[in-house]
C-alpha cells in the first residue's frame, strides 16, 4: 500500500469529520455503536481511508472521549490494599 497523496489524506479526514458529526448528532460515544444514521457516512469513511487508519481514527475519537469524561467528573483513584 502506498501512503496517500495530500488530496487523498484530505478527502479521508473529510470523511471521518463528517462520520464524526453524525456520531455527536446521534450521541453516539463507543466506536462500536454504528447507528443508522451514520451507515452511509461509514461507508465513505472507511472507503475513504486505508483501513488502518479507520482502526486508528475509531480508537482516537474513543479515547477523546475518554478523556473528556475524566476532565469534566474527574476520576477516583484506586486505593492500596494493605497484605
């Protein structure tokens, strides 16, 4: 596989930024979740893009998530046990 060109790349991330759009619009907050709505939008995506990038893309924007959670309610640390 070779890498893709700028115009390429640019129409891959156009493709996941309006899949992306759709997730929001549909709440949608697990990468696993594919709603209806969005079926189409996958599809282009993942036509879009190589598939490892797919792959990258659905576990970045889980992990953005992710890490929005844990700023807005914070996290509780996991406390020791003493043996």
């Amino acid at each position: 596989m070779s890498f893709p060109d700028k115009q390429q790349r640019k129409t891959c991330w156009d493709s996941r930024d309006k899949y992306w759009e759709c997730l929001d619009d549909n709440n949608v907050k697990d990468s696993t979740e594919k709603p209806k709505a969005c079926l189409e939008l996958r599809k282009v995506f993942e036509k879009s893009c190589p598939s490892q990038w797919v792959v990258h893309f659905d576990r970045k924007r889980d992990f953005n998530i992710f890490k929005e959670k844990m700023q807005k309610e914070g996290y509780e640390p996991i406390k020791e046990q003493k043996l």
